[in-house]
C-alpha cells in the first residue's frame, strides 16, 4: 500500500470535492467555482488516486458520494472552515478595517436577541457590515454555514457535530390559549390540554422534534389539528380561536394582550 503524501493535495482540489458534493454533479460543480469540468474531474480523479479510494459513484444522474466518500467530505469541511478560522485572525490582528459579518436565524433571535448585540458589535467595529438572513428551519441554518453563505447562525440545539456551537439561552415553552378558554390556574394539565386542537410547528423542524418527544409523554392523547411554520401566523390562529399552541417564549412575543398564556404540565425548555 503506497504511503499517502498530503502534501501534493491542494485547497482547490478540497474544494472541487465539496462543490461536487453539494451539487450533486461536476457541471454545476465547475459553473459554480468558475472552472473547466475537464479541471474538476482532473481535481477528483487525483483525490481518488492519491487517497487510493472511489469517492463519488458517477452515473446517469449525477455524481453521488460513496460511503467513505461522505467521511472524507465532512473533513474537507474542517479544513475549508479551518482556513476561514485563519483570515479571520488575521483580520482580527490587524484591527478588523473592514468585511461583512453575515448571519443567518430566526425571526425570533432576529427580533428579540440581534439588535442589541448588533448596537455593541457596531460600537466597537465600525466599519464592518452586518448582513441578515432570516429562515425558518434549523436545517436551513445549517446549509447556509455549511456552503459558506453565512459566517454565524442562531439556530436550537443540537446542532451537528460540525459545526461549533455555544449555548446563549434556554427558552421556555409556554401554552397560548384563545381568549375565551378557561384558564384557572398558571399551569395547564395534561387533561386540559388534551381538550384543544393543537397548533405546533411542523414535526420535521429541529425544535419541534424534542417538544413532541415530551408531548408524547402525557398520559392522554393530544389532538394536533395544524402544523405551521409562521410564529406570528400561530398566534394569530390562537388568537381567533382556533386552538392551542405550544411556542417557545421568543417565538411567541409579541403575545396579544387577549391570549392566555400558561404553563406546560412540566417545565420544558428550547
């Protein structure tokens, strides 16, 4: 077996390997670095060789990873996000002049949490833009980091392993409740909840995933009757009457004054 030299490999054959990857194909690969396909496919076969594995099933329909092939691309990843690491330390050292900084989150963290910490940003750094973009699934957050559309994203944990990740806040989960529900107590039981039709995100997004897990926990059946990815539309349903919906509290605000709010049976937080 012939001993792999990493120094022959080159950042530009890293990044052919992830634009085919994330394209599904080596011309839209080569469109979107703005080389030859010839000079892609060069870029790959040499990969291919120098590592002595197959990485990309090619066929009809594209190219496709092999299962090595995907392992190997989630290092490229790092490598990629390494370099990135690099020149922002330099631009650090020498006094950040200048740049973007684009972030990618939630209508919430964008409403509630990014002013504030924009003002300070801004204060302190001048001269570098802020760009944001906000959307409504945790997996779009991660695509934007991961095809290097966006420097930083708010997203609900977990999170890949990936990506870099800290811990800024937990949010509780509270019950909205239409205006004419009887509400008697600051927490709502199981039994009172099993009474309304629920209105939740939809079961795919990243935080709705472990809120249906403790939902599953009640010892009776919950009615969920409509699945929304808008919070503002979510209350609005509330509002007019339509059922009950669990929300974190960012997502929720601003609660109209006429919507009651209580408690989840336990404490569940985002």
């Amino acid at each position: 077996m012939n001993e792999i030299n990493t120094r022959r490999m080159k950042l530009s054959q890293i990044n052919a390997l992830l634009a085919v990857a994330d394209c599904g194909n080596f011309s839209e690969a080569a469109l979107q670095l703005e080389m030859s396909q010839s000079a892609v496919s060069h870029a790959i076969a040499f990969l291919e060789t120098e590592l002595g594995v197959q990485l990309f099933h090619r066929g009809r329909h594209g190219a496709q990873l092999t299962p090595v092939g995907e392992r190997i691309v989630i290092h490229g990843r790092q490598i990629v996000r390494s370099l990135e690491l690099m020149v922002k330390e330099a631009d650090a050292e020498k006094g950040l002049q200048g740049g973007q900084v684009r972030i990618v989150t939630f209508r919430s963290v964008a409403t509630h949490i990014l002013p504030s910490i924009i003002v300070k940003f801004r204060s302190r750094f001048p001269k570098i833009a802020v760009s944001i973009n906000e959307v409504y699934y945790t997996q779009a957050v991660e695509e934007s980091l991961r095809s290097g559309k966006a420097d930083i994203g708010f997203v609900s944990l977990p999170l890949s392993d990936e990506f870099e990740t800290r811990e800024i806040l937990r949010d509780k989960y509270l019950v909205l409740l239409p205006p004419i529900a009887p509400c008697k107590n600051a927490r709502i039981t199981w039994e009172e909840l099993a009474n309304y039709p629920l209105i939740l995100q939809p079961a795919e997004t990243a935080c709705s995933i472990p809120l249906r897990k403790y939902l599953a926990t009640s010892e009776f059946p919950l009615n969920i009757d409509y699945e929304l990815s808008e919070d503002s539309t979510i209350v609005s349903m509330v509002t007019q009457g339509l059922g009950a919906a669990i929300l974190p509290r960012l997502a929720a605000e601003p609660i109209p004054a006429k919507v009651k709010v209580c408690s989840l049976p336990a404490d569940f937080e985002g």
